[in-house]
C-alpha cells in the first residue's frame, strides 16, 4: 500500500498570517498552500474573493481574503467539495451570520453609535 504524505492531501500546517493590510499573489499563495493560478480560478468562482487590483491589474488580498482562500482550500481539499458545493456552503455560512446579527445592530444603528463616539472624542 502506497503512503501519502499529510502534504499531498492539503493537510500541511499553513504558516501565520502576518500582521499586514495587504498581501500580493505570491504571499497569499505560499500562506495558503495554493498555486497563483488556482487563486486567479477561484476569483472567478466564488463571489466573495475579491481582491483590489492596482498598477498593471496587480492583485492585492485582504486578511479577511487570505481567511477566505483558507476556508475554501479546507473546504475543496480537507472536505471533499465540489466547487459548486464549496460555494454553496460559504453562501450558507453568510446567510446563517447574518440571521445571527441581533436585530439591534442593523447598520444604521452602528452608523449611529459610530458617529456619537466620533462627535465625543472631537468634543
């Protein structure tokens, strides 16, 4: 019987993410264990994973996206999903947290809040 390796199933421990606002293609790749190509796929695939693009279509990642690239490689690799099931899964996940949300933090009473602390600390 033929051994795999923790590494060929995904199932290696992925390195920290660093305490940036901004990751390129390249960063985001080796802190998730995915090649750059598969991460171009995916944009077009899920929705969510969105990166800003700069100077000469340049992607840059997000923390919240490098956890997202993280969730989806869990959920394909790890989980054994389909693309269409992985998506499908992270829409749930989103619609379950924010059916979660109490009622009392709609955006507009947060706009409020925000806004009081704001003319506080000016004051």
């Amino acid at each position: 019987m033929m051994e795999v390796s923790h590494r060929e199933l995904g199932q290696e421990p992925l390195p920290a993410i660093p305490a940036k606002r901004y990751f390129t293609i390249g960063e985001v790749s080796e802190l998730c264990g995915v090649k750059p190509h598969v991460l171009r796929y995916w944009e077009q695939e899920f929705s969510q994973l969105r990166p800003v693009k700069r100077r000469g279509n340049r992607r840059y990642y997000q923390h919240h996206e490098v956890l997202l690239v993280r969730r989806i490689r869990e959920l394909l690799y790890s989980q054994g999903f389909t693309i269409s099931g992985a998506r499908n899964r992270l829409e749930d996940a989103a619609a379950e947290a924010a059916q979660a949300m109490p009622s009392a933090l709609t955006p507009e009473v947060l706009r409020a809040e925000l806004l009081s602390i704001a003319n506080l600390l000016r004051g």
